[in-house]
C-alpha cells in the first residue's frame, strides 16, 4: 500500500491533468487503484447508492498495476466519478482510461 504522502501527491497530479485532457480523449471508463482493504463490490455499490449513480461496473482487472477498470453507464462525464474516487481514503487513485491513438 502506497504511504499517504504518495497517494496525495498521486491524486493532486491526477486532479490537475484532468483539466488539461482533451473531452474526445475521455471513454465510459475510469482506472481506480483502491487500497488492499477495501471490499471493492461493497465500495462500488454504496457508491452508486449514496450518489445516485446507475450502473457502475467492474469490466476488467489490470494485474501489472493491481487496478480495476469501471465502466460507467449513463454517465456523461465520468471526471465527476473521478473526482468522488479520489477523495476516498479507500482509493488510491483513480483516472480516465483514455482513449489511445
């Protein structure tokens, strides 16, 4: 697990590089790294819940950065999921899965 010092640092970089990425770039779908703790199917639901979020779910597992992508239906702009993410102490980051050329 990454100290807290880093996992700030980690998200502020995550924070100020969302202003600066282009909206054609950005999909349905968000990389979130949550800490070792965190029941992730619990995580995801009482977050759909408590913000009134429909249909977030886990679409794929990235074993090299131990970090889950979460597909996002019917949500316009997932920057706005982003951000709820990282302000969560259960999560150590999370990013748009941009679209690579």
């Amino acid at each position: 697990m990454a100290s807290p010092s880093i996992e700030k640092d980690i998200k502020s970089q995550i924070s100020s590089s969302l202003s600066e990425a282009p909206a054609k770039d950005l999909t349905n779908e968000i990389i979130v790294r949550f800490n070792d703790s965190t029941p992730i199917d619990s995580y995801i639901n009482n977050l759909q819940k408590e913000y009134n979020l429909d249909q977030i779910i886990v679409n794929d597992y990235l074993d090299i950065v131990d970090a889950y992508v979460l597909k996002c239906k019917n949500i316009e702009n997932p920057i706005t999921v982003i951000n709820l993410l990282n302000k969560s102490n259960d999560v150590i980051y999370a990013e748009p899965n941009y679209i690579r050329d």
